[in-house]
C-alpha cells in the first residue's frame, strides 16, 4: 500500500495537467522532490525507532501519517498545498520502509536474506503495478459514473485509495511484538559505520552511486510511462496506467526474484556488481528502441523490461549491503543507503524528466526522448560505479565474514 499511495501522482498526471495546469516540470516536482522533501530527513531522524520495542505500533503511525497526507492532497487547491501534502505522505513512508526492512534482515536466515529482501522489494514492484491498475480502473469507473462531477476524479481517486490504510493500521495494533536484541549506542554505532567509510571510502560511494542509478531508471519510467502511453501512443489516461500496470505486475516481482536469487547464489565471479552492470546495460537499447514504437503495447513492452532491468540492479545492490556491513551496522546502513537512493533516484528521476521534456520544448510529442536522455545518463553511471566497487565489495564481504 505504500507504494500503490506513492505512485498515484503518476496515475493521475494527465488529469492533473488538465485540471491545475500544471507543467511537466511542476508534475516531476510533485512525483520526486515532494516526496522526498521530508522523506530523507525522516528516515535518519527515525533511527532511535529501530530501538524501540513497539516496532509494529510505530509501523501503524506511519502509515496513519502518510494516509493523512493522501487525504490533505485529495482536498489541496494551490500547488503548494499539493507539495506539502506529497512531503507528509513521505514523512511517514521514510519511517515505515527502513523499519520493515531491519525486521526482515534480522529474523531472515542468511542463506536466505536477499530472497527475503526480494520478496519485500517485490511488494514495492506489486504496489507499483496496483497504483496503475487499481488507479486506472478506479478512474475509468468514475468518468463512467459520474461523468459530470463536480468534486475531480483525481480527488475521489485520492481519497479512495487512502481509505484500505486503516484496515492495515488496525491489523498491525492487533500484532504481537517481536523480541527484539538490544543494540549498541548510537554514538557507538556512528563510529563503527565512520570507521567502514573511512576504511573504504571509494567503494562505498561508487557502490551507492550504482544503487542510485539503478533507483533513478526505476522511478522516472514508473513516474513517466503512463504519460508517455498517453501522448504518443493516444492511450486515454486509464488505459495506459491500466496496460503499463499489468505489464509491471508480471516483470517487475520476477525481475526482483531474480536478483534475489543470483546473490543468495552467487558463485566467486557473479557478485551483485557485475548484476548491475549487465543490466543497465540491457536499460540502453531498450529506451534506444522506445520513442521509435510502432505500437502501444511495443512501447509499453520496452518501458516495462526498462523498469525491470533498473529493478534488477537496485535490487543487487540492496540485498548486497548487509554482505559489507557487520550486523550492528545493518540498520544503520540501510537507512543510509536508503536515503542516498531517494535523494538520488525518487527525486531526481521523475523530476529531471519533466525538466528535460520542457527544455528541449517536446511537449507531448518526444517525453520518451527525454525520458530515454536522462535514464540512459544513469545507465552509464550505474555501470562506471558498479565496475569500480566490484573488487572492493569482494573484499568487503570476505572481511565482514571472518
């Protein structure tokens, strides 16, 4: 559900467009940087929450503040009011990811770990998809029904798709907690996570540059795809987030259960480097081939293998962290790490498509160029960064393990 709130900007772009007379750099702006205006802030100033004992109750606030951001957006008139709406949903969702996260690292067997993250990031890649089918269809239904409501058809999509939230609120307070192992002091923890990046500093900023990369390709077509199913291939807006949707819904968790996979499996030469590189480099051709489509379903085929390779390698990444980082460190990382690829991939991404799109005056004639100059950008990034922290991450996981 967090990603299937996450994602509705997206579903309802075109209708935003119409509706406010947005641009697409101000749609990108709402997509990505909103949403992370509080979102990196909140995840590390959420750090002591991974102390707590009451992890499942801190899990229902989070998902109650991020529902009370939906509705804020549902009701907001002025586009300032819409980008705080988007921070708050972020607020909350900078809480809740990292939390569940650290609670699948801990109890998951080691043998077993990137599978388990697989399964997690799948429920990303599922929620995604569910944000354009369920959006699409809720829509739909709506300009059949009430073709002349007064109230937008975004806006009841908002407010509808807020309302599943406190069926999963109630379901997490009615939860048992978990034991939980106390850790060391967070003074004692920062050291230990400085010590590791001064001890490699190059690794660790071109691996997560990789990540971000992969992050970026992943967000901005997610973010753009329906419009680009829309502008160019004449798609009404339902019918292009409910075909790009269902095309997410079946790559995109196998793309993950893949990585999942390969790393839990990996033999001496297949480490979650090389995992990126090959697929970044498969994200090249495919955008190569996207803005010369001859068809809807072609179009939507290449957007959908784009978004799985950049799954691919996202996924790499973050099942390979913990490999690096000696168990007290874990939580802290992910939080770091996961910062790092919001800052870089969910902001970045959907809004330097927009602003591309509205430079090179495209409009809705060529948004799959600017879609395909800013990814394939990232692509060769991820690659560079991924090439250079492939021999430091071996030595990292060999050191983390004896």
């Amino acid at each position: 559900m967090a990603f299937v709130d996450r994602n509705l900007p997206a579903v309802a772009a075109p209708l935003l467009k119409a509706d406010l007379g947005l641009s697409d750099t101000q749609l990108g702006l709402l997509d990505g940087p909103a949403f992370v205006l509080l979102y990196v802030a909140g995840m590390l100033a959420s750090w002591p929450l991974a102390r707590s004992r009451h992890r499942f109750r801190l899990l229902a606030g989070c998902i109650a503040t991020w529902a009370a951001g939906m509705v804020m957006f549902a009701f907001g008139h002025a586009f300032m009011v819409l980008v705080v709406a988007r921070a708050l949903v972020g607020l909350g969702q900078a809480a809740y990811v990292p939390l569940a996260l650290s609670l699948i690292v801990e109890y998951a067997a080691t043998a077993w770990r990137a599978r388990s993250i697989a399964i997690f990031t799948a429920g990303a890649a599922v929620g995604r998809s569910l944000s354009l089918l369920l959006g699409g269809l809720t829509l739909a239904l709506f300009a059949r029904w009430m073709p002349g409501s007064g109230f937008a058809h975004w806006r009841l999509l908002f407010l509808v798709m807020a309302a599943p939230n406190l069926f999963l609120i109630v379901m997490l307070l009615r939860r048992a907690e978990l034991p939980h192992t106390p850790l060391p002091s967070p003074r004692e923890v920062f050291r230990q996570m400085l010590a590791a990046f001064r001890e490699r500093p190059g690794v660790m900023c071109a691996y997560l540059c990789g990540a971000g990369a992969s992050v970026l390709v992943v967000q901005a077509v997610g973010a753009w795809a329906p419009s680009v199913l829309h502008r160019e291939q004449g798609l009404a807006p339902a019918v292009a987030a409910l075909m790009f949707g269902t095309s997410l819904l079946v790559v995109s968790p196998l793309g993950y259960f893949i990585a999942g996979t390969l790393v839990d499996k990996r033999k001496k030469t297949l480490s979650p480097m090389v995992i990126v590189m090959c697929a970044m480099l498969l994200v090249v051709p495919l955008l190569d081939l996207t803005p010369r489509a001859s068809s809807a379903a072609m179009a939507c085929g290449l957007l959908a293998l784009t978004s799985m390779m950049g799954g691919i390698a996202a996924l790499a990444t973050l099942a390979g962290l913990p490999s690096m980082l000696r168990a007290p460190l874990h939580d802290a990382g992910l939080r770091i790490f996961l910062a790092f690829t919001t800052m870089t991939g969910v902001a970045l991404g959907p809004f330097m498509t927009g602003v591309v799109s509205d430079g090179l005056g495209m409009g809705g004639h060529g948004l799959s160029s600017a879609l395909r100059s800013v990814c394939v950008c990232a692509a060769i990034v991820g690659m560079t960064a991924a090439l250079l922290a492939r021999t430091g991450w071996y030595r990292a996981a060999i050191e983390t393990t004896s």
